[in-house]
C-alpha cells in the first residue's frame, strides 16, 4: 500500500505526526479522505497537548473508574485516549481552542 510506504519514509526522516488518510477515515468515496487525513495531521498535535494537558488535571485513579468521553463532530462520543483530530473539527476542544485564541489575541494596533 502507497500509504504504508510514505508512512515508513515519514518515520524515517524523523516526522512525529502522521495521519494516513486510510485510517482516519476508511470510508471510500464517502467523504474526501485527503482532506479528513490533512486536517487531522494539522490538529493532532494541538488535541493531544490539550488532552494532556486535561488529564493532568485529575487524579490519575479516574480513568480507572470512570469512562471519560469527549463529543466528536459527528455527535458520537470517543473515549479521552482515542480522541483526534479529524474528530474534532465541531467539537468542543477544537472551539475551545479557537475561542482560547481569540480572547487571548492582542493587537497592538487597535488596542
């Protein structure tokens, strides 16, 4: 598969991210899998920061007793480690992480 090969040279040359579209999204033809497996490229990076970031901020024994669930952009719900970025895109991380911007951008022409 073309994929599984660029994904060995990828490794190689020392990418940490890769996203193959066949894995983010499977579905043939239903949907642009380029485009799925870009923006899951792009925003996978910044989810896992902001899941780590998340799940530090409990006690580590929760997730060994409660399921942690976060709403993906289909409305369906993936567990907290299986959460990415294709997933998000509507969701409520990926707003936060645009409204986060927002309300701390500053500029410095307009005050």
């Amino acid at each position: 598969n073309h994929e599984l090969a660029i994904e060995k040279i990828a490794k190689e040359v020392g990418f940490s991210q890769i996203s193959l579209s066949s894995q983010v999204m499977p579905r043939v033809k239903l949907v642009k899998r380029g485009v799925t497996a870009n923006v899951d490229a792009y925003l996978n990076p910044h989810i896992q920061r902001y899941l780590s970031s998340f799940v530090k901020g409990f006690d580590s024994q929760l997730f060994d007793n409660v399921n942690v669930f976060f709403m993906q952009s289909d409305g369906g719900l993936a567990p907290v480690h299986d959460f990415t970025g294709s997933k998000a895109i509507l969701s409520g991380p990926a707003g936060g992480v645009v409204g986060y911007a927002q309300t701390t951008y500053y500029d410095q022409k307009n005050g």
